[in-house]
C-alpha cells in the first residue's frame, strides 16, 4: 500500500482535478434532476389530460430505462445523429439530471398531495391565483417532506457519479483507477475510493440535514400565518352569510 499513497500524495492535483469533476457532475446533475423533478411533478397534478399523460409518459420512461443505457446513448449514439461530439461531463450530467429527475418527480407529486386539501381550498377561497398557491400556500408544507427523500436521491446520484469512468470522463474514479494502473495497488486504490466517496456522501448529507432543519423552522414560523389564513376564510364566510 506504501507505494499506492506515495505516488497519491505526489499527485495530488490530478486527484483534485478529478473531485472537481465528480462535484461538478454532481452539482450540475442534482441541479437539471430537481429542475425536471418539479416540472414532471407539477405536470402530474395538471388539468389537462394530456399534460399528465406526457409526464407519466417522460417519467416512466426515464425511469424505466438504465442509467448505463442512458449514459451509452448520449455520448455514442446522439453525436451520430446530430453530428457534434458531446463532452464526457456534459453527457454524464444530462444522464444523471433525467434519470433522477423522473425519480425526484415522485417524490414532488408525493409531497403535494399530501398537503391537506383544506389548504388548497382555503387559498382557493381567498381568490389567490395558482402561482399564488402554490408559492405562499402548498409548497412552504411541502418542501420539508420532499427534503429526505431528495438526500437520498442525492446521495445516490453521486454513488452514480463513477459510471462517468465509462465514457473517459476524468473524474475521481478515473484518476484512482490510473493511479492503481501505474502503481498495481488494487487494496489500496479502492479502500481510497471508498473512504472520499464516502466523505462526500456523508458532507452532503450534513448540508441537507442543515437545509430540512431550516425548512421545518420557517414552516413552524408560517403556522401562525396558516391559523390567520383560516381565520380570514371563516370571516369571509361569515360576512357573506351575514350579507344575505
């Protein structure tokens, strides 16, 4: 293992340029998954047939497919019908950003579901508009329940992240496994690999356990504006039953 750690410690820019990527592959890739998980959730629950239909269409099938399979596609078979070369990272982001997206999906429809439907009703009684609702109403209660279900999906999405190897891209893995190329210390490297992924894990698991704990503060803080909003709608009832 000696030799392993020795040739580690002497490159340790190619090993920073390597977490760099699979950061970056996991920023960028969680970032387009929640883009599309909102879209695809918000979808689900839209009037029109036809709305619902083409995202449990999207869904299950990005779903459905495998994320090797994904990946293969964008980076050989999508530069021969388009005629320009996709980089490593750009495909892998693209592949991780819509396999997870269809899952995190799921997990919006969930969460707004769960909201109860007096809520709904409530902001509905008080003519606010659907952005309205949705944005001051039924998403202030439901992104705290989306929140652990997200990290898991975060964490899986960069346990995901070493698939990246397979298309050359030189993110950690690739940097590691060279190393234990040139060096011939199998144990080493991938107790290595082990250990940073699992910092890295471990580290975002931490910054999401410090953005639920945030959530549910505000969402404590906006109980008295819940009992208000009741309120206005029992006075609003009132007055008119008054009126006739």
């Amino acid at each position: 293992m000696g030799d392993f750690y020795t040739y580690f410690f002497a490159h340790l820019p190619e090993v920073w340029s390597g977490l760099g990527v699979t950061v970056a592959a996991t920023v960028l890739g969680s970032a387009l998954a929640l883009v599309l998980a909102f879209g695809f959730g918000f979808m689900a629950r839209g009037r029109a047939a036809l709305v619902r239909g083409v995202s449990r269409v999207l869904v299950e099938f990005f779903r459905g497919t495998s994320l090797y399979v994904q990946l293969f596609w964008l980076y050989y078979a999508l530069p021969l019908l388009i005629g320009y070369e996709l980089s490593p990272l750009f495909c892998g982001v693209v592949a991780l950003g819509i396999n997870y997206g269809a899952y995190g999906s799921e997990v919006v429809r969930g969460a707004l579901n769960a909201v109860p439907k007096a809520q709904w009703e409530a902001a509905v009684a008080l003519n606010m508009s659907p952005a309205q609702r949705m944005r001051r109403v039924i998403l202030p209660q439901a992104w705290p329940q989306m929140i652990p279900s997200f990290t898991n999906l975060l964490i899986q999405l960069l346990k995901c992240t070493p698939l990246l190897w397979l298309i050359s891209a030189a993110d950690l893995t690739t940097v590691v496994q060279q190393m234990r190329d040139r060096t011939g210390e199998s144990a080493a490297a991938y107790l290595t690999l082990l250990v940073l992924y699992f910092v890295l894990a471990y580290a975002l698991t931490l910054l999401m356990n410090a953005l639920e704990r945030h959530a549910r503060g505000r969402l404590d803080g906006r109980s008295g504006t819940r009992a208000a909003l009741r309120a206005r709608v029992a006075k609003t009832g009132a007055t008119t039953g008054g009126a006739r």
